[in-house]
C-alpha cells in the first residue's frame, strides 16, 4: 500500500469556522491531488499540486484553498465551512513518470467531514 | 474535456454469478482509462488500467475489462463472483499526459456492486 495518510479521519465542525485537512505521504511522488466525494456525484476534483508550492484549481475549488510547503504534505483549507461541504475527503498521490506513463494515483484512507 | 458515465447506479448479483459493469467514456483526444474499487469505509484501490496495447485487460481480484475504441466503452467484467466482492467500483479517464498537469483524473459516478449468498 503506497504510505499515504489522512488527518483528522473524523472531523464535525460549525457552519463558519476553519477546518485544515492534513494529506502526508512517504513516498516522494511528485503529483498530490484532493477529491471530494458525494453520492451521485463519484470524486470530483477539488485541488491540485504538480510539485512544491505548485497548485492549481479543479472542478469544485470554490470554497477551498491549498498550500504545499514540503513534498510529503498537502493542505486543504476551508476558510469558512458550510454544510454543502460536508463530505468525504480523498487525498490522492501520483508519480506520472514520463517514461512508461503509469498515470495511476494511490487514495488515502479519508476524511469524513460534518459541517452542522 | 473528457467525460465519464456509468451506465448502471446499483447492480445487484448473486454469489459465483458473472458480472458487467459498463462504463462509457467521451473525450475528443486519446485517453487512459481505470477502474477503482472501493470497499465500505476505505479508500479506493486500482483495480486495472488501460494504456495503450491489448485492449483485453486483467486486474487484480480476477477482474478483466474490455477497451472498446469504437463504442468508447471500458466495461469491466468478472466471470464468478463473491460476497467480497461487494463494494462500490469506479471508472475514471485522463488524457495519456503524465509528467504534466493535464494527467487529471475524471471519475464516473460509481457503481454499487452487491453480491448476494
């Protein structure tokens, strides 16, 4: 299993505070991803990261925000939580290797995340 | 932009049965395909991929899927099922791009597969 975790695992938040989700890898893979997931909806794509301090927007990136200051750590910020982003949360992580293209990405464990 | 469907939300199927489970696929350029298992409350695993060469694929868990460029379809089939085979099964798609930002992945909407004794 690629060494990929999550932090916290649980979360219950009020409607207006912060929340930081925590993505750590060990396996220096250079690509991070965070997805969110709903039912009805599969993952969507939320942010992005093709190296340090490198991010940029998916589908689904209003309401969020990203820092990678290290390779192994990728936040997910919500300034302000609402319940539309009560949801579970996949960190993802991708090597991309030019030469043989694997492509594939590693998912970590979750976040289950409740706004109230 | 590429887009994925899954063609059936729910498929329920009994024990040693076979099973198919069809995803469609739209994208104006060349793509990479994959389907993700994910089993309740865990993370989702790669099952198979498809790159480029064969377009009969196996993946782990004696899964297989089909690449069907006419149809743009990668169905992904087992021929005997078990009850551990009941999880929620994912395709996605991404442009064959690695090493760039554009190697995103674009998932479907998940299909729940539940295996009955």
């Amino acid at each position: 299993d690629a060494g990929i975790t999550q932090s916290p695992r649980h979360k219950v938040t009020e409607t207006g505070t912060p929340v930081t989700l925590r993505c750590h890898q060990t396996e220096n893979h250079r690509y991070m991803y965070w997805y969110r997931q709903d039912p009805g909806h599969g993952l969507r794509l939320i942010h992005y990261s093709y190296g340090v301090k490198d991010t940029d927007k998916g589908e689904v990136s209003d309401g969020y925000s990203v820092s990678r200051s290290k390779t192994e750590d990728f936040l997910l910020t919500l300034e302000s939580a609402t319940s539309s982003q009560t949801s579970v949360y996949f960190c993802a992580i991708s090597e991309s290797k030019i030469s043989g293209g694997h492509c594939e990405q590693y998912f970590g464990p979750g976040t289950r995340l409740t706004v109230t | 932009a590429q887009s994925v469907t899954q063609l059936d939300s729910q498929v329920p199927v009994f024990e040693e049965a076979p099973v198919e489970l069809r995803c469609n696929y739209s994208s104006s350029v060349s793509v990479y395909l994959f389907w993700y298992v994910q089993y309740p409350n865990q993370g989702l695993q790669l099952l198979l991929k498809y790159l480029s060469g064969s377009t009969l694929v196996k993946g782990i868990n004696g899964f297989e899927a089909e690449f069907n460029k006419s149809q743009t379809s990668f169905h992904l089939r087992k021929p005997s099922v078990h009850i551990s085979d009941t999880a929620e099964y994912f395709c996605a798609v991404s442009r064959p791009l690695c090493g760039t930002s554009y190697g995103k992945l674009t998932f479907g909407q998940g299909t729940i597969l539940t295996v009955h004794p």
